[in-house]
C-alpha cells in the first residue's frame, strides 16, 4: 500500500480494519486493475476474529455494512481534500447462485475504483506489509501504530521515529482523547509494547521530549 494510505488517520473498527488488510492482501502487486474476489463466508469470519457467539453472518453485514461508508480524507498538493470509499461491492451470494464460483456460501468484494493509486502499480512511496500478523493483534490502536511506526521507518530502515503527540493521536484517531498522558502511555504505548512481543514484527521503546509542543 501507498505510504500516504498506510500514515493517513484511519477511523475504523478493529473488523473493519481487519476486512481491509484482507481485500488489500488480495491484490497482488503486479495486477493492473483490482478484480472481484470470493471467500467462503466462514473463511471471512474466521479472519475477522468472528468465530464464537450467535449471529455471526448478520454480525458480518453489519461490519460490511458501515465499512461502506467510512471515508478516507487526502490531501493533495494543491490544498485540495479528496474524500474516497474503501470499496465499492459486497455481496453475500448463496450457496448455488449462478455467478457463485465457490461450491459454499461466499463474500463477493471489491475495492473502489478510487482506491487504485494508493494499491496499484506503486513505484515508490510505498510498502509490503505481513497483513495476517498485523490483523491478529487485539486492538484497532495497536495495529494502527504498528502500522505507523513500520511506514515511518521505511520498513525498519530507521532506527528512531519522531512525532508530535497531537499528530499521532490524530494518525491513530485519538484526538480529543488521553489529554492526560499518562493514559496515552498506559492504554495506547505500553498495551501496544505487550501486543508486540507475543506477535508484531518488532519491539520499540519511546521517550518523550518536549520543544513548546510535545
């Protein structure tokens, strides 16, 4: 994905986020359009987490559901903002159904057509990321700043990553939120720090230093 994607404040759910590393993991880097993909419905709950409880395929529409409508804000170069939809199709098709590739019920998805220069033909700004081990993490934040930290890094090139606290929380869709740091520090930085060592691709440590903002 596009660094500008992977470093853009995001507001989703821990499932939605989820079901967007799944349709962008299903785009291969040398496609030159995005495709209609199919998954079985049980595969799709299975990679959401979604495993355990009543009603899980109406739990599932309700997820695709307001995922359609979350937006993504981006600014470009000429003070403009552009306001784009992840996806543009779900479809849950029967078991049987005449356009059903799959011999059990499955998901139809499809990525907006808005969505190509941040997924397709990127040569440069732009990262690969292991989707599956980032979406097992338990939390929406701690994806999001694992997800950070890597982009900011250039894939771990940089030892040192530096941001000011209001642009982080606002890149994580924390703001007006832990105005108290220490709670920043408990719930967002030290819970991320115990994710990662039992799963993320790396570890961090942080310090804070103050110049008029922190």
């Amino acid at each position: 994905q596009a660094n500008e994607l992977a470093l853009n404040a995001q507001k989703l759910t821990l499932q939605e986020k989820r079901l967007a590393f799944l349709l962008m993991a299903l785009v291969r880097k040398d496609d030159e359009d995005f495709k209609t993909y199919y998954m079985p419905i049980t595969d799709v709950l299975s990679y959401l987490g979604l495993n355990k409880g009543k009603s899980l395929y109406g739990r599932l529409r309700g997820i695709c559901k307001r995922f359609m409508g979350r937006v993504i804000e981006l600014d470009d170069s000429v003070g403009g903002t552009l306001l784009i939809h992840w996806v543009d199709r779900f479809y849950f098709m029967p078991k049987g159904h005449r356009d059903n590739p799959l011999n059990t019920s499955c998901l139809q998805m499809r990525l907006h057509v808005d969505m190509k220069p941040l997924l397709l033909n990127l040569k440069e700004r732009f990262g690969s990321i292991a989707f599956r081990q980032f979406a097992h993490m338990d939390s929406f934040t701690s994806i999001r700043l694992a997800e950070i930290l890597f982009y900011s890094s250039f894939g771990l090139q940089k030892k040192s990553v530096y941001y000011d606290l209001e642009d982080l929380k606002r890149r994580l869709s924390l703001e007006g939120k832990y105005n108290n740091f220490a709670f920043f520090r408990r719930e967002v930085l030290e819970r991320a720090q115990k994710e990662y060592e039992g799963i993320g691709p790396f570890l961090f440590t942080w310090e804070t230093k103050k110049d008029g903002r922190k």
